[in-house]
C-alpha cells in the first residue's frame, strides 16, 4: 500500500504548518534542506506503511528519528518532531480498526510548548536520544495520559484556541 497524492500533499502541509522546516533550516543550509525533506518523506513513507500493516513498532520509529538526525546533521530532537507529528496525523485521520493498538507505539511530538508544560529547560537542538527516551517515558507514566501523544493536546488545544472562538 502506497499513500495517496492527497496522504502526500496533507504531510507537506502539516510539516509547513508546525514550521518544522523554518526550525531545521536554521541549522542547516537551504541547499541541504530539500535533501532532507526528501529523506524525511521517505521515512514517513515506510513508517505509515508499517502503521497500516499493523507492524510498526516504537524502535521503528526511533531508529527513522535517529538515521535522519545522523545522515542530515542535525539534532534527535529536531528530528523527532517532524516524524512524530506526521504520524500522529497519519494515524488519527486515516487509522479506523484498532487505533489503539497503533498509539500505543506512537511518541508525543516534542515542541517548546509541550517541553515547557513538562517544565523541561531544553530545547530540540539539544535534545540526543537519551534526553528523548527519557522524556518519552516519564509521559508514559504520567496517569492523566493513556497514550504519550495524548499529551500531544496541549499544543493543539494552545493553537487552536488563537484562530477559534469558543
């Protein structure tokens, strides 16, 4: 199963609507920053397969965040956020049977705003694997969250409340 040119041109929207991009081109050359969204795409390809194969696991997704940081030179943290931010999308608008068995295996994208509601004083340039797998994990345990990207809300809930007036 291949994703869709409308699964595709939602991705690249999502990754310029968290401007993903504008934090990862401050560390690296613009020449440099198609090759990189061009790797990305192709991780996030291979990772909504395995999601919609039911075979995607945590290490899938660590090993993609960890592959792109290394190959594009640029930090875990940076690279955490665009993968995670797709699939958690991936999985809420195109997921229907057993959603549950998939956000399980599924991070909470790591921003400034869910960093900063964890009172963590880091941010995603500086942020390596371990700092990562921690975090991860202390949401994990956190009893309000059945699902880490759960915690994911808070920056929906931030945006969202800007453009809509209840």
């Amino acid at each position: 199963m291949s994703l869709t040119i409308t699964q595709k041109s939602l991705y690249i929207v999502i990754y310029n609507a968290t401007m993903i991009g504008r934090s990862i081109g401050k560390t690296i050359n613009k020449n440099k920053l198609l090759s990189y969204k061009q790797a990305l795409f192709l991780e996030v390809v291979i990772l909504c397969k395995k999601m919609d194969n039911r075979t995607l696991t945590n290490k899938n997704i660590i090993n993609s965040i960890e592959k792109l940081s290394k190959k594009h030179i640029i930090s875990f943290g940076q690279s955490q956020k665009a993968i995670n931010v797709i699939l958690k999308n991936h999985c809420l608008l195109f997921e229907k049977n057993n959603i549950h068995s998939i956000k399980k295996e599924l991070d909470c994208p790591l921003d400034s705003i869910v960093l900063k509601h964890l009172n963590i004083k880091s941010s995603l340039t500086k942020m390596n694997k371990t700092n990562y797998i921690k975090i991860q994990n202390d949401i994990q345990k956190n009893l309000k969250y059945k699902y880490k990207i759960d915690l994911d809300s808070i920056w929906d809930e931030q945006n969202i409340n800007k453009i809509f007036i209840n």
